[in-house]
C-alpha cells in the first residue's frame, strides 16, 4: 500500500496535535504550592487540609475556587512540606 501525499498531510497534522496537547501544562503547573509554614510541612492528605480551609474556619475557600475535596491533585506540596 503507497501512501498518498493527503496521508501524509494527515499524519503530519494528528502528530503535530498530539505534540502540542502534551505540552499544555497541567493543574498543578498553574496552581500555587501549598506554602512552607509550619502548619502546612504536617499537610499529608486533603481531610487536614479542611480543618482550616472549610466554610466557617480560620482560612475559608474562596467563592471562585473550585469545589473538590482533593487539594493535592492540584496544589504540589514543597520541598519542605
């Protein structure tokens, strides 16, 4: 089987395409680290996270930042923490 020049124009563009996707940058390039203080170097899983970080406590959320319950998928931890 040959290929035809419209093959190659194809393959060209789905490879052009899967390059650019994989260097889009992920959530936690664009979301800030969880700072290095000394309450957040004991942060382990996201259940601690919400003892501050939930309505009513000492550093709620705010409106805009997205309902998830799994702080880490987003937020990298430091070198410290």
């Amino acid at each position: 089987m040959r290929m035809r020049r419209a093959d190659w124009a194809f393959l060209l563009a789905v490879t052009a395409v899967i390059v650019l996707v994989s260097l889009l940058p992920s959530p936690r390039d664009r979301n800030p680290p969880i700072p290095d203080s000394p309450e957040h170097r004991l942060v382990s899983s996201e259940k601690i996270c919400s003892t501050c970080h939930a309505a009513g406590q000492s550093r709620p959320l705010t409106e805009r930042h997205p309902k998830r319950q799994d702080c880490l998928h987003c937020h990298k931890q430091t070198d410290g923490g």
